[in-house]
C-alpha cells in the first residue's frame, strides 16, 4: 500500500457494541399521498440495521395482512381497504437480535 511504504500507519477501526436496543416508541401515523395508503414513522434507533414493520387489521388482530422490513425506519403501505381501521407495529433488528415489538397504534385508512 502506498500509504505504508511512505511511513503512514493506518489505523484500524475501533468497534464498540451497541449493547441493548430499547423498544421503539410507538409509530407515528399519517394517511399516504394516495387513497389506500398510510405512512407510519419511528424515531431511529442509534445501531438498528433494519426496522420490521407488521399491519394488521384492528377487527382482526392476529391475522398479519402486510410486513415490511425497511432500511429506514418509516414505511409506507399501500393497497390499503378504504374504511378499515388497521394496527401497526414495529420492531428494530441488529445482526443478532430484534427489539421487542413496539406498542400497536390505529389509523382508519381514507
């Protein structure tokens, strides 16, 4: 490497572990740009490499109807039936290991 043979070290990165991630708080809801579709929003978690985000409807609740999983930690779900109440959900993914699911919010899609 160039940069060794000129007398420059180059350092190695340090890593630290993330430890524990906390719960995501509750997702944050709004209707999408189109009809059928809802945004929902999560703060970022320092060190989540994914978020995995679960729709269910509020009528029944332990029917999954979509999953996502987002490099971001919001998600936009569409296809959505007009007049339907739906919960969702998220939880956070490092290489090892998930959060728990956060608490279930509404939203009645228009």
């Amino acid at each position: 490497m160039v940069l060794q043979t000129r007398g420059f070290p180059i350092p190695k990165p340090e890593h630290y572990p993330i430890g524990d991630l906390p719960t995501p708080v509750e997702p944050a809801l709004s209707l999408g740009a189109h009809s059928g579709e809802l945004d929902a929003s999560a703060s970022p978690i320092f060190g989540a490499l994914t978020y995995n985000w679960q729709l269910v409807l509020a009528s029944a609740p332990n029917v999954i109807v979509q999953e996502l999983e987002t490099s971001a930690a919001s998600a936009t779900f569409a296809g959505l039936i007009l007049g339907q109440i739906y919960l969702f959900q998220v939880n956070a993914m490092v290489t090892a290991d998930t959060t728990d699911q956060s608490t279930a919010v509404s939203l009645m899609v228009v």
